[in-house]
C-alpha cells in the first residue's frame, strides 16, 4: 500500500516542526528503560498458534534499533491468532529521555484508521434497509447534485459536467473523484484549505464544503484518496438520528468492550496520551510544539479523529475475523463483512501493485505483484501519525502497531507484515 492513504491534517493545522535535536538528548537506552519497567509480553502456548517466538524476536530487535537510532518513538505491538494473544509487548519509552517505558494501554491518535470503524458502522445501517449501496448520494444530501469535474488541477482548472451522479459505494471505495487535500496540486490545496483551515462546528458544515470545490475526475472512473468518509459520517447522523460518536459508542465501542476508543479522551486520562513527534530532515526524531489536544472535538468525522489503544483496536480486528461476531454481539453480517472486504475496484481503475479496495478497506488482490508478505485477501489500513493494522482471514491473524510521529510512512507498515509473516512458521 504504497498510495498515500493517511491523513496529515492535524499536522498541518497544528504542528509545527521544531529544531533539531542532537544524538545525545534523543538516543534511548533501551536496555535501562528495560529495567525501569519490564516490558509487558504474553505468549499463549505454541499449539495455539503458529508463531516461532525466537524469530518474532527479531522484530523486538528491529524496532529497539531503530529506537535507539531515534528514528521511531515508543511503540506498541499486538499479534493475535486463533482469537489468543500471540504478542503484545512495548519498546521505547513513553516520551523520549524520559526513562518512563511505554505503557501498553497508552492513547494513540489513529487518524485514518477511524475510516474503517465508521465504515463498519455504516453498513450497519445499510443491513437496517436504510439505503442501497448504487443509491446516488444525493438522494440523502441534495447539496451534492449538479457537480462539476476539474479537467485541470493546476492553473486556470477548466470544469465540466459530472457524467453521472455519485453513488455510496463510491463514497466507501474513494472513486467519487473527491479529494482529500493531500496531494500537490492547486486543486488539492484548495481541498485542504476548504476542509481543514476553516473552521467548523461539527461534521455537516465541513461536509458542506466539499460540493463548492470540482471533482478531481468523474465519478466511478479512478482510485482518489478522497474525504468520501466524512459524507459517511454524515449519513450515518441523518441514518440514525443520533451523533457518528454516539452511534460509534452504542453500536460498536460498547459492545466490544473498547474502553478507550473516542473522539474525546475520558477525563482523567489525558495523561495516557501519546506524545507525537516530527521527523527532521536527517530522519531523527523531534517532539512536536504542539500537541494534538485531547478533548473539545465536536466534529465526529469519517476520515480521522478517533483515540484509541492498541489493545481497543485488536479487538475490533479479533471481531472482523470472527466474521462480525464478539461478546454475544452480531455487529455485521459475515456476508456483508465479505462484501465489504472484497475489491470493487474495476481493472482499470488502479491502486497500487498486487492491491485492490473495497468498501472501507485496503485489499491485497495478487501477492507476486504485491512483492510483499502476506495472504490474499488479507485487508489493512494505517493512520497518519503511524497506526497500522492488518486482518488476514486465510491465517486467522490479525496484527496492530501504534506509534505517534509524523509525517506518515509505508515503512513500518511494510516491517510489520514482513517481520510478522517471517515469523509464522506452522
């Protein structure tokens, strides 16, 4: 997954980088931290799973060196199989130099990694019978009829007449042909201006925005990395009559028992907070001037937003691979479930190599072409501060790491499968 699927907007509103800092004040001892607090490890035993402990080992070793490189900050790492816990361990400490180690239940800002939660959500309500998946989109948001597509994105943008309406599977699979402000041309830049340097109340003003702006391309005709989840969120609001974030809580956060995961830290745990870092040009870490704030969010979007632990977000994976079941819950259907992670992406609209989309998930479709580890069908996604998980329903595998620096990395997501699958043995 070589596309930029990430979302920077907090880093870009908010942080700004800072100077340099030397070897010497960043560098971690991972050994003393190791005996200030233990790290946290618990293995089931080997017949439940099919991992070799002594070649996940080289992960723990891969990631201390790069720590100590001050290259990464502090991590958290959880591998399940079979519905056990395989790994689950820290590296690093909880904030550079400070010899505190990094908890395991500490509060990561997943970003895009909120996407495939609301898209989970929202086909809830699609088993409700609230909508089709072909239903245009503006048989529930009227604002977006009579669009215009950008023939240009740079320069004087010529506009002509969409040729079609945009539909809701488009929306889940970003081939509507919006954007999410992220790439490098003028008509990008006008996305990020519109979405994320306004200000906006709640999720209906920032969505109101994006049917003032041209479509990148026509509708259903290319892959785009587009704010579609936040017309997502929308309708989940005009579905259910409730907030994205009161639905998220009722439907899907208190059924799986994921405590911590919101778009507001609860109070008295805002210590638990990640602290985020920036990458300097020589590659090393710095801590960012600002953070991102833990509470005062009123805006439940689609695309980002969402704190959650590593711990939370494995056992909304453990549910994808139970094919929607948890805790006595049916949350979604395992055909729709299936559905929702098969590719919908036509042959020649193209993603990435060996890479296909569906509705809310990126899709591994062909492993020579993809020249990475894995299954096909496995599905995954990341987050702009360097979340990432994968499910691989072939291996009944699910894997988590959460880290918090910016900007976003394939990196480390491509490290996690690599050093994960290496690992797997029986």
């Amino acid at each position: 997954m070589k596309h930029i699927f990430i979302i920077i907007i907090f880093c870009l509103v908010a942080c700004t980088p800072t100077k340099n800092m030397s070897d010497a004040g960043t560098t971690t001892n991972q050994e003393a931290i190791t005996k200030k607090v233990a790290p946290l490890v618990q293995i089931v035993e080997p017949a439940a799973h099919g991992f070799s402990m002594e070649r996940l080992a080289s992960f723990d070793n891969y990631l201390n060196t790069e720590i100590s490189a001050n290259r990464i900050p502090g991590a958290v790492l959880m591998i399940s199989q079979h519905g056990e816990e395989v790994y689950s361990k820290s590296y690093g400490e909880k904030e550079k130099a400070s010899g505190v180690a990094m908890p395991m239940d500490e509060l990561f800002y997943i970003q895009s990694m909120t996407k495939p939660i609301v898209s989970i959500a929202f086909m809830m309500l699609y088993e409700e019978g609230h909508f089709h998946l072909n239903d245009p989109v503006k048989k529930y948001l009227p604002q977006f009829d009579n669009l215009k597509v950008a023939t240009e994105h740079n320069g004087d943008m010529k506009l002509v007449d969409a040729e079609s309406d945009i539909t809701i599977t488009q929306l889940l699979s970003h081939t509507a042909g919006l954007s999410h402000g992220l790439g490098p041309s003028d008509l990008d830049k006008k996305y990020m201006q519109a979405l994320y340097f306004q200000k906006h109340d709640d999720i209906e003003a920032r969505v109101n925005v994006l049917p003032q702006l041209p479509l990148v391309g026509q509708p259903g005709k290319q892959w785009y990395y587009s704010a579609s989840p936040d017309l997502i969120s929308l309708l989940i609001e005009k579905f259910s009559g409730m907030t994205t974030a009161d639905f998220l809580q009722q439907r899907i956060f208190d059924r799986l028992e994921m405590n911590d995961t919101g778009y507001n830290i609860t109070a008295g745990s805002e210590s638990r907070k990640a602290v985020l870092y920036n990458t300097n040009p020589d590659m090393t870490l710095a801590k960012a001037e600002r953070q991102s704030p833990a509470n005062g969010h009123t805006i439940f979007g689609g695309t980002h937003g969402l704190y959650s632990t590593a711990s939370d977000y494995m056992k909304f994976c453990q549910m994808l691979l139970n094919e929607g079941k948890a805790n006595g819950h049916q949350l979604i259907g395992r055909k729709t479930l299936e559905l929702m992670t098969t590719n919908h992406l036509s042959e020649d609209i193209t993603y990435d190599a060996g890479q296909g989309f569906g509705l809310g998930f990126g899709i591994v479709t062909d492993l020579a072409k993809s020249k990475a580890l894995a299954s096909e069908g496995t599905y995954a996604w990341g987050g702009a501060f360097n979340t990432y998980f994968f499910v691989d329903p072939e291996e009944d595998l699910a894997a988590v790491m959460m880290m918090q620096f910016n900007p976003y990395t394939n990196h480390y997501a491509d490290k996690l499968r690599q050093f994960v699958y290496q690992a797997l043995v029986d």
